[in-house]
C-alpha cells in the first residue's frame, strides 16, 4: 500500500506537457480577466464625453467594478475550495465577459456602474482561483516563474485592450472595445473539459480515479495502484477551509501584512490603470500618445512579471518583493516631473514592472505563503481586502484630477503606498509559511511506502 503525499509529489516532478497545458490554459483566461479590466480606463475619456459625467463620477463609475472584485475575490475564492476551482473558474469567466460586453450597450452611468459591478465579480473571483491553480500544478523550483509567467497575461490583456482601443474607439466608438469581451465566454466548455481540478478537493470529495489519472500524468513515474491512499502535505485537515485557517499556526501577523500589501499595490495598479491615459492627455499629449503609454505601462508588467518571477525562484521572494516596491516609490514619483519623451517611456515601464508586476510575484508569494488546503482562500482575502484600495484609488485620484493640482503631486499620491507596502512585506513573517515548513519535510519524498 502506497501513502502519497499528492502535493509533495507535484512539487517534485519535472516540468512536462501537463504543467504546459495548465499553463496555458491560466494564462488565457488571465489576458480574458486583463483585457476585461483595463478596458474601462482604455475607454475612460471618451465615456466621460459621451456621457457628460466629471472627473469625480467618472471615478465612482470605474470602482464600481473594482467593488464587485471585492466581493467576487472573497466569495469566488472561497467558495472554489467548496464547489471546486473548474466550476468557479468557469462561473467567473462567464460573469466577466457577458457583463462586460452588456456594459457597451449602456447609455448612463448608473446602468453603466451596475453591469461593472456584476462584471467585477468575475474578475475578482478568478484571479486567487487562477493562482491557486498554477501554484498547487507548478513544480517548486520553477513556481514562482510560472505563476508569474501565467499572471503576465494580465498585462499582455492590458495591452491587446489599448491596441484594440486605438484601433475601435475613433472608428467605432467606446462601447465597441466593450462588446469585444464577450467573446471568450465560448472558451468555458473547453475549459471545464481541460483543467483538473484541485487535489485537495479531489480528495474530499473521494474522488481517487480521477486523482489518479492526474497524479499520472503529473508524474509519469507514479505507478497507480488499487490500495493508494493519499494526502495533501499530510499536515493539513481534510474539512472545508475557513478564514480562521489563515490565522492559525503563526499566520496571523503576516496574514494582515499581506492583505495591507494587497491594499496598497492594488491602489497603485488601478490609479495608474484608471488615470494614466486622462493625466498624460491633461500633460498635452494626444489620446493616441497616451493610449501608448498604457501599452509601454503593460510592457514594463510583464517584463517586471517574469522577471520579479525568476529572480524569487533564485533568491529569497520576500526581499525580491522588498526591492520592487521601493523600485515603484521612485519611479511613479518621477513621472511627475518634466523629463525628456525618451526617459518618461523608461519611468513609465518601470512604473508598470514595479506595480502590476509586483502585484503579480505578490500574488506568487501569497500562493506558496498558504497551505493548498486553504490556498484560494488565502489569496481570495489577500485579493478581496486589497480591492479595497483598488476600488478607492479611482475615486481618490479622481477628485485630485478634478483640483487641477500639478501633474507631480498627482504622481507623488500613488507613489506613497508603495513605501507602505515595502514595510508591510519586509514584516512577513516568512518561517511561518506552507513553503518554508514543506522545505523541513522535503527528506520524506512525495512516496512513502507502508506495508499492507
């Protein structure tokens, strides 16, 4: 009789054609998830126009979704760890794109808010699902760069969302960029037949053929026999997760610190998503130039994505997390001042690899932070707090925009969260993580063999 440790064995396997689909398969619905979520501050000028609202409204009408990703991060992730990820992956892919595209259609803001917010649901609810996925499915050594491989798609939607822009808005309007999102919904059949579901919850539910053939093809080496029993990082409780599993065994103190993290990076990532295109219009550029800039902006996320990803899996996450933070204080706060075309560009990119990108390795880091039995959990508190700061940012920089204030003290107030979140992270207690305790139990191996 084989006793197998079903997490332990997908850390140790090497990287093959099921790690790759898995892959894939996240990253698409991640660029989904970006292009939704950009989409909005592509569209904010030319439906401020249209639709006559100041500065301020337009603020309300963006957070509108960001509020619905509160909800949809703390409900759809918890609920995944429940019902099972396929399904809320599926559930959230479908609330995105329908409401989405039935936000074009809107000719109020008030219509236009409330479409947002359904579709925030969605958006915030695949995201701790996602990284879920592609952290319990990534070999250890290279978990970090896949997940923040994976999570660069959302960067790579923010792009395909300004090009489209570019491209739609003066010809076609603001709600064209809008009815494109509805497209990917005829992914989820293709979805719900291609993911495999959460070991943990395979478990639960006794579920072991299926577990089988996953473990199979995880590790082409594990031979399925009819008496295998199976664990997940044999520490963790079979029943449902709950939020107080965050707090315990000494995860209290570095829960909250991540969930400050959250806040603040998230602030900065949807001021700058929200009001980059409207201030660098307000600094004299046209709206072709500033639609650049969010290009360069997502360009910067994923080089700062994938990089942020391969330097945590070579040296210690937490303090690569330290580095880009402080990296995003200065850089945001330079781009308020006059700077040559050619330097801006730089700041601009930097900006992007220090915000999105580290909201993604932190997205990574609250992935390895958390046992997998309660790992969408985890991440969905982290992310559905952290939209708290998503869903104020908007609103905030908003009012600034509407004082006329110099261009500098606009960029000086998104910088200040990131030396909050430098703290915040540097306070993690990282030895009480799922990672650092499973690297004490490496010696035992992913099979562990018990007479019958």
């Amino acid at each position: 009789m084989q006793q197998i440790d079903v997490q332990q064995l997908s850390d140790g396997a090497r990287f093959n054609r099921f790690h790759a689909g898995v892959l894939a398969w996240c990253a698409v619905i991640i660029i989904c998830d970006g292009y939704d979520l950009a989409v909005a501050g592509i569209a904010l000028p030319s439906i401020m126009k249209a639709m006559g609202v100041t500065a301020q409204n337009a603020g309300f009408m963006v957070s509108s979704a960001l509020f619905g990703m509160m909800f949809g991060a703390i409900f759809l992730g918890s609920v995944a760890d429940r019902i099972g990820r396929r399904y809320a992956i599926a559930i959230c892919l479908a609330l995105f794109s329908v409401f989405t595209a039935a936000a074009g259609l809107a000719h109020d803001p008030y219509l236009f808010s409330a479409m947002r917010f359904l579709a925030g649901l969605g958006i915030g609810g695949v995201m701790p699902n996602v990284v879920a996925q592609m952290t319990e499915y990534s070999p250890r050594r290279i978990r970090a760069t896949m997940v923040t491989l994976m999570f660069s798609g959302y960067a790579v939607g923010g792009m395909l969302a300004a090009l489209l822009g570019k491209g739609l808005i003066e010809s076609y309007g603001w709600s064209s960029v809008f009815l494109a999102a509805g497209v990917p919904v005829v992914l989820i059949p293709f979805i719900l037949r291609s993911l495999p579901e959460s070991m943990p919850f395979l478990i639960r539910r006794q579920r072991f053929d299926e577990l089988k053939r996953i473990l199979a093809r995880i590790e082409p080496q594990y031979l399925p026999g009819a008496r295998d029993q199976f664990v997940s990082a044999g520490r963790e409780r079979a029943g449902a997760a709950s939020i107080g599993q965050l707090f315990q065994e000494g995860r209290g103190f570095s829960t909250a610190m991540f969930w400050v993290a959250f806040f603040m990076c998230l602030f900065m990532v949807y001021a700058l998503s929200s009001w980059l295109t409207k201030l660098m219009a307000s600094a004299g550029y046209s709206l072709g130039s500033a639609l650049t800039f969010v290009l360069v902006l997502n360009f910067g996320a994923v080089i700062g994505a994938i990089g942020g990803g391969w330097l945590a899996d070579r040296f210690h996450i937490k303090y690569v997390l330290v580095g880009m933070y402080a990296l995003a204080a200065v850089s945001i706060t330079l781009l308020g001042f006059k700077v040559p075309t050619a330097a801006l560009f730089v700041l601009v990119g930097l900006a992007g690899a220090s915000t999105i990108g580290t909201q993604i390795v932190t997205y990574a880091y609250a992935g390895q932070f958390y046992p997998a039995a309660v790992r969408a959990t985890g991440i969905g508190w982290a992310s559905g707090v952290g939209r708290g700061g998503a869903i104020i940012a908007p609103i905030a920089i908003g009012t600034l925009v509407g004082l006329a204030l110099p261009l500098e003290q606009n960029f000086m107030a998104i910088s200040v969260p990131a030396v909050i979140a430098t703290i915040a992270v540097a306070l993690i207690r990282h030895g009480r993580s799922a990672s650092a305790v499973q690297e004490g139990g490496d010696a035992a191996g992913g099979l562990r063999t018990a007479a019958a």
